[in-house]
C-alpha cells in the first residue's frame, strides 16, 4: 500500500481519465508529489528562480515547498512542443499550516490540486496542462527533492524554521 492510498479519505476521491485524454502521467506525477508532502508541515511556498539553465522543456522558475523535515519539493512545469503543465497559481491558507498534510487530491480533471489536513485545504494548486499530441510529447511536473538541512550519521537536521510566507 502507498503512503498516498494510506491516507487518502473521501475529501477527493481519485480522479479517472481516459486514456485518450492521459497516459498516467497526471496521476503518477500527483503519487511522487504526495510521497514527499505527506505527513510533513510546510514552513514556506513560494515561486523562485533557481539559477539553473533552462533546458529543452524545463523553466529555471519553480514552485518550491520547505517543508518541516528540512526538505525542499519543487514543481517545475515542462513544455514540450505541443504538451505541457505549468503551475498557473497557488494559494497557501497560512492558518493551517500547522497541520500536518494528510493527503493531496485533484479535482477539474487534475486542473486543481489541494494539499489538505484534517481541518481542510492547507494549500491550492491551479495547475495547466496537455498531452499535446498524445503521447508523443513530455508532460507532468519535473519534481525536484532538496535537502536543506544537515544529514549527520544518517540523521536529517533541518535548517532552522523559518517564518510562514505564502505567495499568490
């Protein structure tokens, strides 16, 4: 059983698409997000420039999220020719964040992503997105794991807490 059908309750049942429409790319990209921010409080969200080159299908501006194990989770859109997903929008409820995520559901055919606790939404993704041309092309998040803190004798110290900022 995953970490994702562990915790998953009826707040956002698991979205079907067809096939014509998706390949699997949509609900495995929602998978390796939630496997990361699961379990774990957000201390910071925000877009950033990253420094890195822009690659053939890979913007250096992401949606980063510092999470209370001292691990950055970045979303990267992609676009290649015809297909893409891009992060057009986040918003963050501040009052929640110190609940722990219990789960990451979708709703709009994978167009809105929330990030929620037990008292409800934490965090709410408007997300874009294509196959293009099904399924030639290279769609879904490039997702980015960062340690930000110190790993002494296997053991993660987190950085130092920083205070909550949410961007629109």
């Amino acid at each position: 059983m995953s970490i994702v059908d562990k915790f998953r309750n009826n707040r956002y049942p698991p979205e079907q698409l067809s096939e014509d429409d998706d390949d699997g790319t949509m609900p495995d990209n929602l998978e390796e997000f939630s496997r990361h921010v699961i379990g774990h409080k957000i201390i910071k969200a925000e877009k950033v420039k990253t420094g890195r080159r822009r690659l053939y299908g890979y913007n250096n501006e992401v949606f980063r999220l510092t999470l209370d194990n001292g691990i950055e989770v970045e979303l990267a859109d992609s676009d290649d020719c015809c297909a893409y997903t891009s992060l057009s929008n986040f918003l963050l409820n501040p009052e929640l964040v110190d609940h722990a995520i219990l789960g990451v559901g979708t709703t709009n055919g994978f167009t809105t992503w929330h990030v929620f606790c037990d008292m409800g939404d934490i965090l709410k993704l408007d997300v874009e997105w294509s196959p293009g041309n099904p399924f030639y092309y290279a769609y879904g998040f490039h997702i980015n794991v960062n340690i930000v803190g110190d790993v002494i004798d296997g053991i993660l110290h987190p950085a130092p807490q920083k205070e909550i900022e949410g961007k629109k």
